[in-house]
C-alpha cells in the first residue's frame, strides 16, 4: 500500500471549512490523504456562560456535512427556541446560538470544566460526527484577539458580529499569544505534513493568530513540506468579511499581490507558492518577483463539487512529494 500524503491546513471559519472539506471530499486518491486542519481559537468567547469556539465549530459542521449553507456559520435545519426564551428573559443575544449548537457547546464546556483539554474535547466531537480528518485547535491556552477602532480597543466578537465589521480596524493583538503554546498535537501535524496549506482564511484575523504562536512559524520553516497560500482576496476584495479592508487600513493592498505581500513581508522563507484566481492572473510577474510560485486556479467555491474541483487541482499542481 502506499504511504498517504500528509496535508496540513491552516484555517479560520468560512473559508478554511470549505477548503478542508474539498480536500476531505476526495476519498478515493492514490496516495491516500492524511488531513490535518489546524484551526483558529483566537475568537473563542464565553457566551452564557458556555465556551463557544466559532471557528471550530464551522470547520466541523463542515466535514461533518451539518453546516448551514446560506449562513457559513451553525447548523442547517436549526431551530432557535433556547435564544427566543432568553430573548424573553431581556438578555441580549447578538451572538445567537441555535438550539442544536447549544448542545455542542454546552457538551464542550462540560468537559472543559472536568479538566479535558480543548484538543480532547474537540476530537471527541468531531469523531462522534463521523469527522476523519483530525481537527486540531491551534492551541489549549487561551488566547483573545482584540481589534482597535475609532472607538478604542474592542473585543473580536463585539467588533465582528455585534457591530457587524463595519469598523475601520487600526490595530490588532492577539491577547495571551506570547504565554500560549502550540498543541504536541499541532507540531506534529506541521512536522510531519507533506503539504502544508494556508486556506484563504482571513490572513489577520484567522491565520495570524496560529503564525503568532510561539514556536509555529520555526517549526514550519524547518519542516519539509511544501508550504502554499490561497488568496482570500479576489479581484481586489474579500470573498467575504473585511479582509480586504484590513488590508487597506493596516497599510497594505487589497490584490493578490497584495497578499503575497503581506506573507513574504511578515514571514520571510515561509510560503514556497500562492494560489491566486484565474481573474487576478495579471498579479503574477509581481508576485513571482517576491519568490513566490504562482498558481492561477478558480479559487471561488460557491458549492461542494467547487471545493472538491480547487482541492484536486491543489493536489494535482502542488501535492507531489519533494
Ligand atoms: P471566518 O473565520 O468565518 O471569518 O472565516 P475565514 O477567515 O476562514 O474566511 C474568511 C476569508 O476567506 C475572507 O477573507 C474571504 O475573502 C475568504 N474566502 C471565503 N470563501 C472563499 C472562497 O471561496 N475562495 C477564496 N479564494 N476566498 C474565500
């Protein structure tokens, strides 16, 4: 039997859940696939009391095939009983969880309160849902990325669902980075991949955080897989949510070359190639200029055989051994 290609990938929400998911979609492939998705927990929050963990939960209400696929976020086929009653209650509830989702959170702060780690827990989860891939949050420890606007220092949740990302973002922190550590479990997913994929995931909000880990980038940058971005901005804008905004306002350029940029600028020896869209393919000579590889590709997945198409071309271009 062949030995399976072991791809890792870095991932926030939306756009990590559907790459991941094309890539957990190709079942039959010679050699086989290893997926490993390291997810963001940096926009972890406590809501009613509950630890609720977005990112994650979109990545595995993804592979698991359960996501809503009008909203990116929760369950299809959800109801929201559990949020009128509090409604009546006169707590707010800009941060809604459906009556399904609650039972995720609910089971997950349960065991967090009887000592699992948030790794354990999650890998309970995601094998009870059937999940093959490993589904790995970026750390154990708690870290809280917090925005500054016009109107000072906010929470990440207050400024990206209550006030709907609408404010210009000057700075950003991930509070409790220095402290936190990379899972055994992560390090060994960057050490051992063959591929290693930055999912067109927002690059400040959902991929920083697991760069800004101690000890992440080394690992990578000393490790043997090939390792490869896909551009989040097309056409100059953010598929979805402000991306493309941060980029302005935090000095740099909404484009494909705009984020290659950004990568070459902040982690120097880090990506080996860029997977761009086919519309920004004018952005190559400037790209290839940094050092970076370019692979042009139609990088918009509006449905499931689209996640599938863009993860086999992956594969295909960029998923050979050495
Ligand atoms: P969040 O944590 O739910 O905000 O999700 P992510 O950070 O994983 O994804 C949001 C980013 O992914 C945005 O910058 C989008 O522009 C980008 N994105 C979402 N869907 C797609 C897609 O189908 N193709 C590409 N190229 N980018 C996408």
């Amino acid at each position: 039997m062949t030995a399976s290609l072991r791809v890792a990938v870095l991932a926030g929400g939306y756009g990590g859940a559907k790459l991941s998911h094309g890539l957990a979609l190709i079942e039959q492939r010679d050699p086989p696939l290893d997926l490993s998705v390291v997810v963001n927990t940096a926009d972890d929050l406590q809501v009613h009391g509950l630890c609720v963990s977005p990112d994650l939960d979109t990545v595995m209400y993804t592979l698991a095939g359960l996501a809503n696929p009008d909203t990116g976020w929760g369950l299809r086929d959800e109801t929201w009983s559990a949020a009128e009653m509090l409604e009546r209650y006169g707590v707010e509830t800009w941060f809604r969880l459906g009556d399904r989702d609650l039972a995720t959170n609910l089971l997950r702060t349960d065991r967090l309160r009887r000592g699992d780690r948030l790794t354990a827990v999650t890998d309970g989860l995601a094998r009870a849902l059937g999940i093959r891939a490993r589904l790995l949050p970026m750390t154990d420890d708690r870290v809280a990325t917090k925005v500054r606007t016009d109107d000072g220092w906010l929470d990440f949740q207050e400024y990206f669902v209550h006030r709907r990302h609408e404010d210009t973002v000057h700075e950003l922190r991930y509070e409790g980075i220095a402290a936190a550590r990379p899972t055994e479990e992560v390090l060994d997913a960057l050490e051992s991949a063959d591929l290693l994929l930055l999912a067109p995931s927002n690059p400040f909000l959902s991929i920083g955080p697991i760069l800004a880990l101690p000890g992440v980038v080394e690992t990578i940058v000393s490790a043997r897989a090939r390792v490869v971005a896909i551009s989040p901005i097309v056409a100059g804008k953010a598929v979805r949510g402000p991306a493309d905004r941060i980029f302005t306002s935090l000095g740099g350029r909404a484009s494909a070359a705009g984020v290659a940029t950004h990568y070459v600028e902040r982690y120097p020896d880090l990506l080996d190639a860029l997977v761009i869209d086919e519309v920004d393919y004018g952005d190559a000579p400037a790209i290839e200029a940094l050092g970076l590889r370019v692979f042009p590709a139609a990088t918009v997945m509006r449905s499931e055989p689209d996640r599938e198409r863009l993860a086999t071309e992956i594969l295909e271009s960029l998923g050979r051994r050495g």
